[in-house]
C-alpha cells in the first residue's frame, strides 16, 4: 500500500504521463469492482423466466452476491437497481436485499435512464464511494420484459407537444431506428449483414463456454401453459442465441416497422416477439417493449469499493471503474447517442479510441444504430461485441448496462486484455459510455 502511494505522488508529479498510463496506475482511492456476474437472458412469454416476478429475480442474485463474495452483508451500504418497466423497483430491491440476508442498515434505491440505466446503478454507487459517502456498494441492473411495459398512454401537455423535438420524444422506438436508417443511408443489406455477424459470434461463444464464467444458474418455477402443470427449472444458458442464422436467411424477414420504413426488422434488432412486429395499440405509445427485446427476465450484479476496502477486506479485484459520462442528441435519432457519448468520455481520459481500447460493449438496440456508430467513429468490429450483443442475445433495458460490463470484463479476462469500454444509446435521445480496466490478467 505505501508503494502505491507513493507511485500515485510521482505519478501526479509526472506532467508527461498519457491518458492511458495514467487510468492503468492502481492508486488506493480508485474505484473497483471486485464482484460481477449475471443471470442468464431468457426469452420473453415463452422462455425459462415467463412465470418468475422480477422480485424474485433480483431476490435471487443478492442471495447469489451474499453466498459468492464471501462478504459480510452488512459492510454493503447502499444497493443501487437500474430498472426501467416497474414502478416498484424501488420497493423491490429493497425488500428483496432484507430477505436475501442485507441487513437493514444497508441501503436500496432504484434508478431509471432507459437502457442506460444499469451503467448508471454502477456509477451512482461508484460517485457515492469516491465521495467518501460509503465505503462499499452494489449495483444491480434487473429486468422483466414480460412483466413490463413502459408506454405513454397519452400524448404529453399541449404547452409541451408543440415544440417538435419535445413531441419527437414520443415517437417509437421503431420509429427511430428507421430514421437513423434514412437519414445516414444504412441499408438493409449493411444492417442484416451486421445482424447475422452478432448471431454468429453469440453462437460461437456460447458453444465454446465463453459464457459461462460470467453467468450464475437460477433456479425457478415454470408453468405448462398447456396443462398448467408446474416445474422446478434451473437455468443456466442464455436463450437468445439462435444457431445457423444467415444474413440469407436475416434478408427474408419482413420490415418490422413499415409504417416508418423497411430497414429494420426481427431480425436485425435486439431479439423481438410477434413474428418481427411491434404492434402499437395507441397513437402516443414512446416504446412497446415486446417489439424491443425477446427477453424476459434478467439480472446482473457488480460490486464495488475503494481499492484500499478491498484489500483489507481480502477481497479479488477484478477491475478499476474509472468513469462514465452521458451526452443528448436529437430524440428522432436516438440511436446515434453513443457516437457522441464515445469521443466525449474517451476526450476526458484523453484516449485514443483505435489505439488504447481493447475490448467494446456496443449494445445492439437496432442495426441501424450499431451500424452507423461504428461507420462515424471508425470502430474497429474485430474488437467489438465479440461475444455478439443484443441482437443476438437480447436487450433487457434497465440491465443491459451491467450485463455490458460482466460480459465485457469477462472478454477482458478470456483475451487478457486490459481497456473496456461499453456504451449504448438510450430513448428520448442520449447516450452513456463507460470506461474500465481489467485487473485479472
């Protein structure tokens, strides 16, 4: 400890030091996350998490954070849950860690920015360490797309509808994608091609194990909707990932959307129901979740502390949270969010996005999106969504931001590569990146 220390001052004192030397340094106040793992994706109304509350979901993971970190419950101080569709989150995440052996004095709030939100579970408990206002936390992003649905059932006040980009952030999410597509000239052709990389590589990972460090099985009731007969299931693989997907057979599925176009469809977007419809019952819906993702119920969990807490605490360090950051844009165009959140956070840690990133979690919410954020930031694909993304694996809002960085750090570790980014675009018009440093090499 008195090494760090003293390699923090010289390094402080060192005015030529670059960005990334300088996020690599392993100082005693950084941030780190020395727990992390998710449950797996299931598919929406007919997978293995259909007839499992989302209570029970988050119930389960904290029982699983409490039986794997080997940590007393009590040095957690505040659990922090990125929820989208549920008003109760905030109720459930804190019954949930009372009955999963949290004691009372640990804390529990839930957060909502869309599909940003798991990041932002993670960098609210992160903000709240390096204050000095809690020494240990947990972030848990967690999901029931079954159960959910974040819909506006009526249009917002006049005062507000009649300035266009105010009323613009009631448009689909369907809508939007096809938008991004006309506007930048991302093809249906370029979106199926990039569709089918993301369910090949799903495909590959999972049949090599690439997933299975990162997930922890889950153990539910499953009932017949036939016989009505119940089961006790245990999950342990993601459901998402569909073998033998071909941009042949991708260039087949009809437009999911064709009211606002034919570029996206089922099969280029992250996992949907319906046979690749949305289905809108109501003029003024923001975003039918059953055409966004074909997942229901997931959770994801990250624990974090100071560096110094974990060292006296004996605890693994898995990596270093070094920052995160959001950025607006036009709400019609939602998609392109983390084209702008990219270059802004990488500008504050003054990083080269081709030189010093090694690993990226770009999450999938359409093609479209995907597609013309790595054409404008000159992504390199080869490093990018390595084990596929949502579209192959699914798009659980309020946890994707979590399930990004599980997935990402374990790519980290498999490659034994240090630099990971994760970002996504997020409804109404924004985007978040993420920035960390894997430590287990």
């Amino acid at each position: 400890m008195a090494q760090e220390r003293l390699s923090s001052i010289l390094n402080h004192l060192n005015p030529n030091k670059t960005g990334l030397s300088t996020i690599t340094q392993k100082n005693p106040d950084d941030v780190v996350i020395t727990l992390a793992f998710r449950t797996p994706l299931a598919k929406g109304y007919r997978g293995g998490f259909k007839d499992t509350p989302l209570d029970y979901i988050v119930y389960s993971i904290l029982k699983k954070v409490v039986e794997r970190s080997k940590l007393d419950p009590q040095m957690v101080e505040d659990i922090c849950m990125g929820n989208v569709s549920d008003a109760k989150a905030a109720y459930i995440v804190r019954a949930a860690s009372l009955a999963a052996g949290f004691p009372n004095t640990t804390a529990g709030s839930s957060v909502n920015r869309f599909c940003s939100s798991g990041l932002k579970a993670v960098q609210d408990i992160a903000n709240q360490i390096s204050m000095g206002s809690i020494e240990c936390g947990l972030a848990i992003g967690a999901e029931s797309m079954t159960a959910g649905g974040d819909r506006l059932t009526k249009p917002f006040h006049n005062e507000i509808i009649k300035v266009p980009e105010a009323n613009d952030c009631m448009q689909p999410m369907g809508q939007t994608s096809e938008n991004v597509g006309n506007d930048f000239d991302i093809s249906r052709e370029a979106q199926d091609w990039y569709a089918a990389e993301s369910y090949q590589r799903a495909e590959r990972a999972q049949k090599a194990g690439w997933f299975d460090d990162e997930i922890v099985p889950i153990t539910t009731t499953i009932k017949d909707p036939k016989s009505g007969e119940e089961k006790q299931v245990t999950l342990t693989k993601d459901e998402g990932p569909r073998y033998g997907t071909t941009f042949e057979s991708l260039s087949k599925i009809r437009p999911a959307f064709p009211e606002y176009g034919n570029r996206s469809t089922g099969g280029n977007s992250s996992q949907v129901t319906d046979g690749g419809r949305c289905t809108f019952d109501h003029p003024y819906i923001f975003v039918d979740l059953r055409a966004l993702a074909d997942v229901s119920s997931i959770a994801a969990a990250i624990l974090l502390m100071k560096r110094s807490k974990a060292i006296e605490m004996n605890q693994p360090i898995l990596a270093k949270f070094c920052g995160a950051t959001v950025a607006g844009v036009a709400p019609r165009i939602m998609g392109i969010g983390p084209s702008i959140a990219i270059p802004k956070l990488l500008t504050k840690f003054n990083l080269n996005l081709n030189t010093d990133i090694d690993i990226i979690e770009l999450n999938e919410a359409f093609a479209s999106m995907a597609v013309y954020c790595m054409n404008v930031l000159g992504i390199d694909h080869a490093k990018t969504n390595v084990r596929g993304g949502a579209i192959a694996l699914g798009h659980p809002l309020g946890c994707t931001g979590a399930r990004q960085i599980v997935t990402g750090l374990s790519e980290c570790r498999r490659q034994k590569k240090k630099i990971l980014l994760t970002s996504m675009c997020i409804g109404t018009g924004q985007g978040m990146a993420g920035l960390f440093v894997n430590e287990q090499l």
